[in-house]
C-alpha cells in the first residue's frame, strides 16, 4: 500500500472538493467559503484548467455587479456546481442555515439568506462541506427547512445531484429513493464511526467503498501554486496563509 | 412594474416559504402542468433610503450596485437622505448611479445619514458602533437601552453626531 500523505481537514476537504470540478463547467461558491473556494482553484490548476470558477467577495472570481446578476445565470441553468455549508442536514437532503432552536424564539438565528433556497433548485449539482461530521449537523429532521431536498409534486426542479463532503466521508443522494446514503468512507475512519456521528441510517447494505486518498501531487499543487495564487489574488489570503501547509 | 407577482425558482417545501403568508404555489397559466412558487409584489407605502448626492430637482445619485431604482419604482413615495445637495446632477455624474427625480417624493440634506454604517466616499463604517447595535439586539431589554443610549438622549441628529465626535466641519478638516 502506498503512503498516504498527511494533510490538515481543510486541505482533505479542499482536494475532495477539487475532484468534483469539471472542466468546461461553471462552479461558484458563496460568501464564507474558503473551503470549496480553495478546491475550485485547485481543480483549476490541475485537471479542470476552462472550468468558470466565481467565489463572491472575491474581486478577481466575482464577475457580477449585484446579487440578482448570479441569480439570474443560475435562473437560466448557466452554473453547474454550487456549494453550500449548512448548519443542519437531514436524510431527506433538507437543509437548516437558518435557525437552532424554534423559529419563533431561537437559540440563534444566523443571517440565512434566499439564495442557497434559490439555487438549490436552479443548479444541476449541489455540494454541501462541512468540518465536522457529527450528529449535531448530520440530524434525522431539520430544525428548519431552509430549502428541501425533494419539490413538491409537480413543481420542476433542475438539481439532480446533492453530496455532502465532510472530514470523515462522502454521503449522496439517492436519486430515486431521495434519501441520503454513504457513498464512501475516507481513509484512516471508519463505517462504525461514520455511523456513531451520522444522526439517521445512511442505507448502509454490505461493503462501503473508500474514499480514493489524497495524493501527493494534489497537495504538493494545493499547498504551492493554489496557495500562491490565493495569496496574490486576495482570495481568502489569511486562510490560505494559515490552513493550507507548507509543502 | 405594478405587476402583482412574480414567478421564483426554487423555495418549494421550505419553511422560508411556508412561513410567509406572501408566497404561494401556483400553476404556470402557460403550462398547467407545472407549478411554482410566487411571491406577492411588495408595494411600500414610502421608501426612504440614503445616498451621497441629491440635487433640487430630487435627481439623486445612489450606490452603484445598490437595489434602490427597484425599491423606489415599488413605492408610492420615495424620500432620498444625502450627505449632499448640489445644484444639479446628470446621467454623467460619477461615481454612483444616477436616479431621475421622477421617481423621487423628497430630498433631505443628512450628513452622516447612513452613519453607523458606510457612505462610500465619505466615512468608512464603525465596527465598534455596528458591533454595540448586534449585542444590543439580543433582547427587546438590551435595544431599549440602546435606543435609549443612542437616539432618544438627543435632541437632534446633529447634537447625536456632535456627540460622537462626527460634524461634517471635523470631517473636512481631518481629510
């Protein structure tokens, strides 16, 4: 067995996220969003070199005046993969980025805007990332229903991909059954703990496969060229300084 | 627009939308088949947001990536706050997008009116400010207080700015 290379949880979530970027398509990520900022231009620097990235805030990916102007490319089904970090997800891919506790006398209530709402059904593959994989954000039903895994009968819809990339494994949804299920399992964790800090059953039958590791070349790439780029461009700098190593 | 809804894409089975006696799921007239949610127009009675420069025709000049030409087409009346009233604006006006003063009820000379947040040529926002007003939006006790503290102790806005230590002399003459 070849040696699998040490990595921090953001540089893990960083290159599993890379993988998902295809060339040629438009990926974007919202406000808050190093992670999936970091894998955008890492899949750029690497297999995905035509694919259209746009991370908001940032002053070099950002190529829209006002809110309404990304909404309305997504609206048109112009963005491919878009990712979100929610605060709750349950089997059913309903997300919470809204509230903990009751919407009418919350614990806290986070800003939680429409977009995520909106793109949820706009945009063909959605991507969820987290750091931590853990029965708090892995719940059987969601506080809140910021947006919902399924559409009601006869309300079109084009996402018909949701994962979810968390620092133990990959869950998808089943298409059909419209559950969440576990795709595979990273390397150094394991189904038991996976399913010790899952808050619903993942329709686990028979052997999980593993995630394919990490490799060298994608962390030598990550922590030299993408980590340089991000510095330059003002792409999240003090979180690249800081959460992306040194090769 | 005066249109009574829109269309949206996206919302269907949330609680976002189930909450909101505005939105609704309807057939599309031109497919019966599918559905979607609308959202009622919002209609304000009076909109009122502030700019940097306004002129005595109430031609204004807002945030160049700001949403006020929508929020004033909406509104029955439109009353613009400026940190400056000149005596005349065109389309040619830079930096800010300029807004006819056929959409425009009243203009009003505010310095600072935008103050504890940003007006962008004019004073950056003041974290500490923005910072005291989140803390104090825990509870309805803690905004009274701050309301209290912040706007009810002065008499006007001026006496409100000089207390901060912000007149638009001081401002000039630090820059």
């Amino acid at each position: 067995m070849t040696q699998i290379p040490e990595c921090t949880m953001e540089e893990l979530l960083a290159v599993l996220i890379s993988r998902e970027v295809k060339d040629f398509e438009m990926s974007a990520c919202g406000a808050l969003s190093f992670i999936p900022a970091a894998g955008m231009l890492l899949a750029s620097h690497t297999h995905a070199p035509h694919a259209e990235i746009i991370i908001q805030g940032s002053k070099e990916y950002f190529p829209f005046v006002g809110g309404p102007d990304w909404h309305n490319m997504a609206s048109r089904g112009q963005m491919d993969l878009f990712f979100i970090g929610a605060i709750e997800i349950d089997r059913h891919a309903n997300f919470n980025l809204h509230v903990i506790g009751d919407r009418d006398h919350p614990d806290v209530l986070m800003p939680g805007l429409y977009g995520s709402g909106l793109l949820y059904y706009t945009v063909p593959r959605i991507i969820f990332f987290r750091t931590e994989h853990t029965r708090r954000f892995l719940v059987e039903k969601v506080q809140f229903i910021s947006a919902a895994g399924s559409a009601p009968e006869g309300v079109p819809r084009r996402n018909r991909e949701v994962k979810i990339i968390t620092p133990r494994a990959i869950l998808r949804r089943n298409e059909e059954t419209r559950f969440l299920e576990l795709e595979s399992v990273h390397p150094g964790h394991t189904l038991k703990e996976v399913l010790d800090n899952t808050g619903f059953d993942l329709g686990v039958k028979g052997k999980v496969p593993e995630t394919s590791p990490v490799t060298a070349d994608e962390l030598h790439v990550l922590r030299t060229a993408v980590k340089k780029h991000m510095i330059e461009t003002e792409t999240y700098p003090e979180l690249a300084r800081t959460r992306i190593m040194v090769d | 627009m005066g249109i009574p809804y829109v269309p949206v894409l996206g919302l269907a089975g949330s609680d976002v939308a189930a909450r909101r006696s505005d939105f609704t799921i309807a057939p599309n007239p031109f497919n019966p088949e599918e559905k979607f949610v609308v959202a009622k127009a919002i209609n304000p009675d009076v909109a009122i947001f502030h700019c940097a420069k306004a002129d005595r025709a109430g031609n204004v000049l807002t945030r160049k990536k700001g949403n006020e030409m929508l929020l004033a087409q909406a509104s029955r009346k439109v009353i613009v706050t400026a940190e400056e009233i000149v005596d005349k604006l065109s389309l040619d006006d830079a930096p800010g997008r300029f807004m006819p003063g056929v959409h425009v009820t009243a203009v009003v000379r505010a310095p600072f009116g935008a103050y504890p947040t940003e007006a962008t040529g004019y004073y950056d926002e003041d974290e500490e400010q923005i910072l005291e007003y989140v803390k104090a939006s825990d509870s309805d006790e803690a905004f009274s207080r701050y309301l209290d503290k912040n706007v009810f102790a002065f008499d006007s806005h001026d006496a409100y700015l000089e207390s901060r230590r912000l007149s638009p002399a001081r401002v000039a003459a630090a820059l």
